[in-house]
C-alpha cells in the first residue's frame, strides 16, 4: 500500500519552466506575453502563474508543482514515492542531498532511442530541493523526457549531416511518422538530413531547394529533386496532394509564418512540420502569430539552436507544445 502522501505548503505559482538553453529571456518574455505573471526565478527554471500550460521555449514545463516540508532525505525519498514511481532529478540547490534522494527512489533507465522510437507512455516527474528541508516536485511534466531532452542512437553514416536529429525529434514527439505511401513535400531539403530520414521511413519525398541534395539521396529512387524557390511552390504544381509538408528554410520569421499559414490552408489533412528561424531577440508577438493556425504548437527541441519548431497536426498535437489556449 503506498504510504498518505502529506500536505503540500502553500505556493503562489502554477507552473515551472525549465528554459531551453541560451533561451532564458525569450522564455521569460514569451509568458509574460501570453499573460503570464512571472513570480521567481531560479538557476534555469522560471516560476509563473496565470497562464498554465506548456511554453514554446522551455524545455520542459512542469504543470502541477507542490512544495512539502521534509525532514531527512529518506521522508523526501517516501514523500516522492507515494505519489508515483519514475522521477528525474533536475537539481537546484542543496545538490548532494537532492542526489541522495534521488538515490533512494525506483531506478530508472534512460537508454537512447533507436529511431523510429515511442514517447514513454510512463509519466515521469521533476524534483529537486529548494532548501535543506524544501522539496519541490512535479508528478506531471510536458515531456516525458528527462529535462526534455530524448537522447538517440546517432547514425554517423547514413545521412549527409546532423539535421536528421532535429526530424528524429520532431516526428517523435509527432507520435504517427509518415511511412510508405505518403508523400512528403521537404522544402529548403539541401543536403538532405531530412529527406534521408523520410526515405528511411519509407515515404516518397519531393525535395525542393536551390542547392543540390547529397548525390546518394538524389539517386534514390523515393526521392524527387526539384531545384527552384521553396516559396513559389503550391499544391497545383504537384501530382499528388503531400500527406506531410516539412520545411527547414531559412528565412524571417514573418514570410515561414505564411508559408506555415499557405500549407495547413492548401492541405487541411496534412501534417505540417516547419522549422521558425529567429534573428536576433526574439519578438514574442512574431511568433505567437504561428499559434493563431488552427491546432498549431510551437516547440523548441533540444535539436533547435535559435529557432523552434511548428507542428499542425492532424491530432492538434504534440502535447508538448505551446498551444492557443481558449
Ligand atoms: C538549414 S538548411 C536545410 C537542411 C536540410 N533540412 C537537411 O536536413 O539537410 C536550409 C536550406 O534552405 C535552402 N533555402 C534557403 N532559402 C531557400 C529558398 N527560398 N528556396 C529553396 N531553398 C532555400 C538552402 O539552400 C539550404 O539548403
């Protein structure tokens, strides 16, 4: 029987953001855009009330926080345990103690993902320690992933560089990749990271760019290659309607916001993957404009350096993005 699990003290936030690296102040002034009011801050970790729910530029949101007065780490280690099994430590002071109660918890093995790979359906909490004697912790998290972060099995050989990461990620979270059958419209596809991914995966893949692709994925036979504007493409020039369109051209964010607004329109049923470069500081009303697309999110992966990622689904997915709220 698991043990009562005790009061927890009062707060006055109801999220915790744990920020994307090198990302802190775009965190910050994207919840106070979104009406967010932001209470404390501590190390990487942004405490906010109002507004709850998953943001774009965290890594991992913490979505139901509670404090609890502890006597000794093995009344954390129980405290932890009577709410649920799995729990990743994300440290924030009084770190040996905070490790020895994490020592005393259910091991966890977090081995990397061989892709195509599932999101854990097991949720896993955050904890750590805020003082000696105050633990904070989270059972529910945006990601299932330890500080958002899934880690994969690297293939050194297969693709021409290290952008297959970012898709890997992406149709992870995604949860239902394409597959053989579908046809994916790849824009700004040059070398061909992605493309290599989307043929792997057994899909017909249209790559469009003004550079050439790796000459081993061109010669694929899944693979069509048209050189030309990855902005002066529609639906009309295509023979068939694309089951996924994915674009990783770099460009302001204002003229991806209508290429993302172009491709839901053209193709309701589609899934829609864009990565939103960012110059500069970020401008949080830029891109809160991408979450006015119905069902769209927003995500930094832990791929992304200065950009996030666009998902419209079909499913109003990943949960782990930054959504319209009603
Ligand atoms: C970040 S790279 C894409 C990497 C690619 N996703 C991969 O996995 O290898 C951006 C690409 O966008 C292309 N690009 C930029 N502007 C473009 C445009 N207007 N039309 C077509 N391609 C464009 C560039 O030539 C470059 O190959």
């Amino acid at each position: 029987m698991p043990s009562e699990i005790p009061a927890p003290l009062p707060i006055h936030y109801d999220t915790v953001h744990l920020a994307a690296e090198d990302h802190y102040e775009a965190l910050v002034d994207e919840l106070v855009h979104r009406g967010s009011c932001v209470v404390d801050e501590i190390g990487s970790l942004v405490f906010s009330r109002d507004a709850p729910g998953p943001a774009a530029w965290a890594r991992n949101s913490w979505l139901a926080p509670a404090e609890y007065r502890v006597q000794s780490i093995g009344d954390a280690a129980r405290v932890l345990s009577s709410i649920q099994r799995n729990w990743h430590l994300h440290s924030i002071a009084h770190h040996r103690r905070a490790q020895l109660i994490a020592d005393r918890l259910a091991p966890i093995r977090f081995r990397p993902l061989d892709f195509p790979a599932r999101v854990p359906s097991a949720p896993l909490g955050a904890f750590g320690l805020l003082d000696r004697d105050r633990l904070l912790a989270s059972p529910v998290c945006s990601s299932a992933f330890a500080d958002g972060r899934p880690v994969f099995t690297e293939d050194r050989h297969g693709p021409p560089n290290r952008a297959y990461l970012k898709l890997w990620e992406a149709l992870t979270l995604a949860r239902n990749p394409p597959g053989p059958g579908d046809v994916c419209l790849d824009l700004g596809a040059s070398p061909g990271g992605w493309t290599w991914v989307l043929s792997q995966l057994g899909a017909d893949v249209i790559a469009v760019d003004r550079a050439d692709l790796a000459p081993k994925l061109a010669a694929e036979a899944r693979v069509t290659m048209h050189r030309g504007d990855a902005f002066g493409v529609t639906v009309e020039d295509l023979d068939r309607r694309p089951d996924w369109i994915l674009s990783d051209v770099i460009a302001y964010p204002t003229r991806l916001h209508a290429l993302a607004a172009y491709w839901c329109r053209a193709c309701p049923q589609a899934g829609v993957i864009i990565t939103v470069k960012c110059q500069g500081a970020v401008d949080p009303t830029e891109i809160d404009r991408f979450l006015d697309i119905d069902k769209a999110r927003l995500r930094h992966l832990s791929a992304n350096k200065h950009e996030l990622t666009f998902f419209r689904l079909p499913d109003a997915g990943p949960p782990e993005g930054a959504s319209r709220r009603p």
